[in-house]
C-alpha cells in the first residue's frame, strides 16, 4: 500500500521530543514538527491492478470512485484524529471513507460551499498500520467542517475494535511517535523501491 506524509504545520506547532528531523514526502523539505500520516487512496483502489485502475476507476485529490460491474463505490477524504493523553497535540490521519450515493453527491455538490454543514455515515476505507483490518470495516460518522478544511471522522462508539477503543481512550506520545517513525521508514522503503525499478 503506497502511503504519503502530509505535513499541516498551521496545526503542528510542537517538536519530536527526540529532534529527529523528517523529510516531507509531498515539498521534500526537512521538518522537525509532528506530521499528519496520510493515504493518498482508499485501500479499495489501491488492490487494483494498473489496468483496472486506469479502465473502472477515478482518482482526484477528494475524491475517488471505483465502478464495478455490479455497483459503484464512492469515497472521499477526511481526517481521523486520534488524542494523545500525555501530550499537548494530538496524532491525525488523512483517511479515506466510503459514502452512499446520495451522501456522496450532497458533499461534492457543496464541496465549494464554505458553510456547508452536514453529517454522513461512512465506512473507514484504509488499513491504517497497527491495528488488524481482515474483513472488518470500521462505522463512522462524517461531519463535515467549514473553511475548506476536510471532514472529521468519528469511528462509532460501540463498534468492538482496537482503533475505536484507542480512539475513544487515546494513545501515548510515545506509541504515537512509533507509529509516526514506522509509517515514514515504511515510506522511504517504498521510495527507494520505486527508485531501482
């Protein structure tokens, strides 16, 4: 599964506690702040084949649409934010969610509007590293939110899995930087791969 790093240094105002700097995946410059560990497709698109991709499948920023030949799946990008208890920030994902038909238009029809309110429910659609995601998907809600930033992703309180307990409990500055370290060593792994082909 390729991943990217999504620096939001507008929001990352603290510093790794052990200095280690971080190449940004996306500008290439060297950052020390926390990043924002985001997919750049929902997992769905990723299992494809390069040829399935380019003849049923539709990939911008946002927004993403897979057309089967029985059905059509429909997802767009938000964010997950997971707290981190003993810490002052918190550790966010960029995730992608799948949306019905009609939540999915409602939400690209006001995608400019900047006073757009609305909620929808969504199913998590990435198999974020850490937790097991075999034939489970994850309820959630989906609030969308002013301003031109993404919506924010709830996970449902009662749904049984480790992400939506670590969600409702948080996390420890420490787990949250193995994880952020973990899914960057994973990135420059996958960059030096794509380099020798």
């Amino acid at each position: 599964m390729r991943r990217i790093v999504w620096y939001c240094q507008s929001k990352k105002s603290h510093k790794l506690e052990d200095k280690k700097q971080l190449t940004c995946s996306i500008c290439g410059q060297i950052h020390e702040e926390w990043p924002a560990l985001a997919f750049n497709s929902p997992t769905p698109y990723d299992g494809l084949s390069p040829e399935e991709k380019n003849e049923m499948a539709q990939l911008r920023d946002d927004f993403c649409i897979i057309s089967y030949a029985d059905q059509t799946d429909k997802f767009i990008r938000a964010t997950l934010t997971i707290k981190v208890n003993d810490y002052r920030e918190n550790l966010e994902y960029g995730i992608w969610v799948s949306l019905n038909e009609k939540s999915f238009i409602d939400y690209s029809e006001n995608f400019n509007n900047p006073n757009h309110e609305a909620m929808y429910f969504g199913w998590l659609s990435n198999d974020i590293p850490h937790y097991e995601f075999t034939d489970v998907s994850i309820p959630t809600t989906v609030f969308t939110r002013q301003n031109g930033l993404r919506p924010e992703v709830v996970p449902h309180k009662d749904f049984d899995h480790q992400l939506v307990r670590d969600y409702n409990e948080g996390i420890t500055k420490g787990e949250a930087e193995r994880r952020i370290h973990n899914m960057l060593n994973e990135i420059r792994e996958t960059n030096t791969k794509d380099s020798t082909k």
